[in-house]
C-alpha cells in the first residue's frame, strides 16, 4: 500500500511559482487556525478540527479552494469573481491570491462547527 503524502510531499511537487503560493498559504492559515491539523483528504491539502475546515488544491492554472456551498452562499458578493462551481472557488496563478479572503472563508467555516 502507498504511503500517504504529507501536504510537504504535495507542496513539493508542484511548479516553484505554486509552491510559493500554497506555502504563503498554507502559513497564512496555519497563523489564522492555529488549532487546526493538516491532513491530505481526497488528495488535497485539507485543514481540520473536529470536522474539516477547508480543503485547497493546485490546479494547472488556478488554485482550487473549497470551502462548503454554505459559506460560499454566506459570501456572495465577496467571492462572486471567483466562482465556477457549487463548493469550489477558482483563484487564477495570474491574478493577485486574496489570502486573507480565503482565511476569512476558512475562520467562518471554523466558527461554524462550534454551533
């Protein structure tokens, strides 16, 4: 059986330009949530308490967050630019990454599981 990758191992093999961007990431987060753990969940990056918090991807041109049709709901108009399916949201490499809008996403989300 294959051995799991640690979110490293993820981070690792991807093009120099993402890696910045999850690591930026990644820490951003991690400064946010510092309860939370880290796991890879269905192949991704995924952020976790009890429940999962947010899970994140490197896609070929964009990064994937998913951050639960409810909170994408709950933000509307915040995240409307970057919308392109229910419960995942598309941040393109060539634009400018709103970290501290995905962190938001990601401490709402947090805040939900302790109701």
């Amino acid at each position: 059986m294959d051995q799991i990758p640690t979110i490293d191992d993820y981070i690792a093999d991807q093009a120099d330009d993402v890696q910045a961007i999850l690591r930026k990431l990644r820490h951003k987060l991690a400064s946010a949530l510092p309860v939370c753990q880290e796991k890879i969940s269905y192949g991704m990056p995924t952020l976790f308490d009890k429940k999962v918090v947010i899970y994140y991807a490197a896609n070929k041109r964009h990064l994937g967050i998913y951050p639960f049709p409810k909170t994408i709901d709950v933000f509307g108009d915040k995240i409307s630019d970057y919308r392109s399916a229910k419960g995942t949201l598309q941040f393109p490499y060539d634009s400018d990454i709103p970290y501290d809008l995905i962190v938001e996403l990601a401490v709402y989300n947090y805040q939900q599981q302790k109701y």
